[in-house]
C-alpha cells in the first residue's frame, strides 16, 4: 500500500485567471478544431464536444440537432442495423456519429453488421467502465487490426501510463474520466476515481506525447466546466447530463405537481441494466443512479449557451480560438467557485 500526497483537482477545484485581451467580441473567437488522427489518418474538422453513450443522450435525433454545429454524438450500444435504419437522414450525419461497442464477443458481432451495412461510419467507440483490464486492450487490438481505417475511442482511463497503454494497443483517442458523472456511483460503489481536471492533463500530456487524443468524459456542470476540460488540454469534452431532459432524447415526460421531468440514469445503473440487459448479474452491482430531471424542451437552447459560455471563456483569457485556450490558460485554486445564493 502507498499514499500519492501530490494534490489532484477537479473542475470546481479552480476558475480560470482573466488576461489581457485584444478580441472585440465573443463572435470573434473560432470554436472549430481541425484533427487529424494517429493511426486512422482521418480528419475531422468541427466543434469538439461529444454527447455522450447514455440513453436519451445519444440518440440518432440529438445526433442530427449536434450534427448542425459540427459536433459529435457517440450513439448508445443498443443502437443496431434496424434502429440505424429508421434514420433518414443517416447519410448527412455519420461524419459526426460514433458507434459504440462493449467487449463481448456478441459486441463485436454487432459492430460487424452495423459496419458491413453502412460502412460509411468512422468513428468506433469501445467504451468500458474501466479500461485497465488486458482483456480491453487486447479488444483494441482486435478491432484496429480488424478496422484499420477507422478512428477508435477506447476508454475509461484516468492515469498517464493506461492513456498510453491505449494509444499503443490501438487508440486514436482516449477517453479519459472514471466516476466523476452526475449520474454515475462507481466512486461511492468501489472507492475508485481520480479529480477529474488532473486527469485531464495528465492524460492529454501523455497522449499527445504519442500523437494521439483525448476525450475529458463526465464531471462537467455548466459550461465553465466544459472550458476547463479544454483549458487542461481536453481535445473533445464529453456531455451526459448537460444534455440530458430535452425533447430530442426521446426520454417519457413525467408531470408532478405542476411541473415536468424526464428521468436520466447512468448507464451501469440498475434501471439501464434491467431495461437493456434483464438486470444486474448476481455477482455485481449497480454504479449508476436513476434521477428525474428537470424537462428542457429544445436542445438548440442548451447547445447554444453551452459554445456561448465557452467563447466566453477565450474572451476572458485572451485566446482567440479554441485551439488557443489551453496555451492561453492559467488556472487559480480556489475554496469557493461562485456565489451560490439564489441557486438553491
């Protein structure tokens, strides 16, 4: 046993530290990001946040709402050849859609039919709550020996040495983040985490060491969070619950009391395994929690304030775009993030 007494931070652990800038406005800052990726040799250009693989996030319709800023949506597992089907727009989103894809041996099978009927998709997302088993990364490299034109995000990991271990066995972007989502208990359930802004910046150090990428995924309240991410070097941010409640999820409207709710869960949760799988196996429990949110209607509102609180951001710190920010960014520890009279 042995205590690392280095201090490791999250997101509420900071704010960023105003400079001096020469921009005039926020509709001057450029949020586009241009990739191109290490072993695919793909390039992707648009605005580099995620929604993410829980149900009523990544759903085909919000891929299509996401599709209209140039952002990417990382459909749910459950998505197959006959649900990708009902799409008809499917065509003029793909470039921005990531398949998702467990380790068993019946994922794998399904990620070859949905590839074999529309081969066009180029993002693979093999996506695991933890990412340190040999098993995952010997599914890596499967799937880039077996799809070697494809861009593969592999995760979760939250240290340097898994984030390159990755890279190595095959990934062109590690996704970086384990228990730090709203909806997500495998901190409370196993002990297990990391401060999620450290993550973030260890991770991506090591990644682009390789010439590789990363995805900071969970952990982002408000879209100060979502600047932080790519302040701390983040390529991608993932989104679950900030884009969670809206029409697009398809999510059942609950009334009570004269309002409106849309219940959200995590993925690992026991309402998601009963729904997709029958329910937890014996010899496991659930680490995720089902809550009712707040209905939010439209989700071009929320899309649209969260890239207006990261231009904002830049502005702040003087970058003058998003590929600035990081080398534009100092970050202050802080006890208290904001005033938060009026918020409860």
């Amino acid at each position: 046993m042995r205590i690392e007494e280095e201090l490791k931070l999250d997101y509420s652990d900071v704010l960023f530290r105003p400079k001096r800038s020469t921009l005039k406005s926020r509709k001057d800052v450029n949020l586009l990001r241009t990739y191109r990726f290490k072993y695919s040799k793909n390039e992707w250009s648009g605005i580099p946040i995620i929604a993410a693989n829980m149900d009523g996030v990544g759903e085909l319709s919000v891929a299509e709402k996401l599709n209209e800023h140039g952002m990417i949506t990382c459909l749910t597992k459950q998505h197959d050849v006959k649900k990708i089907k009902q799409n008809k727009n499917i065509k003029k989103i793909y470039q921005n859609i990531a398949l998702s894809v467990g380790i068993k041996k019946e994922d794998f099978q399904t990620l070859d039919k949905v590839l074999k009927e529309f081969s066009f998709f180029k993002f693979i997302c093999i996506d695991v709550a933890n990412g340190y088993t040999e098993h995952f990364t010997n599914f890596i490299k499967s799937v880039r020996d077996k799809y070697p034109t494809k861009t593969i995000i592999a995760g979760n990991v939250v240290t340097a040495d898994m984030t390159q271990e990755l890279v190595l066995s095959g990934a062109d972007i590690v996704k970086v983040g384990i228990g730090p989502g709203s909806v997500c208990t495998t901190r409370i359930q196993t002990g297990v985490g990391y401060p999620q802004l450290s993550a973030v910046i260890e991770c991506a150090d090591a990644a682009h060491g390789l010439g590789a990428h990363i995805i900071a995924d969970g952990g982002c309240t408000c879209p100060g969070d979502v600047a932080k991410g790519f302040g701390g070097g983040a390529d991608f941010v993932m989104l679950g619950g900030m884009l969670a409640g809206h029409d697009e999820g398809g999510g059942k409207i609950i009334k009570k009391n004269g309002s409106k709710y849309i219940e959200f869960y995590g993925s690992s949760s026991e309402v998601a395994n009963k729904k997709h799988y029958g329910g937890l196996s014996n010899y496991r429990s659930s680490e995720g929690r089902s809550v009712k949110i707040n209905y939010r209607g439209k989700i071009n509102e929320t899309i649209l304030n969260i890239l207006g609180g990261v231009r904002s951001s830049c502005t702040y710190v003087g970058a003058p775009s998003l590929k600035q920010l990081s080398k534009c960014t100092t970050f202050v520890r802080v006890s208290n993030q904001f005033n938060e009279t009026f918020t409860k």
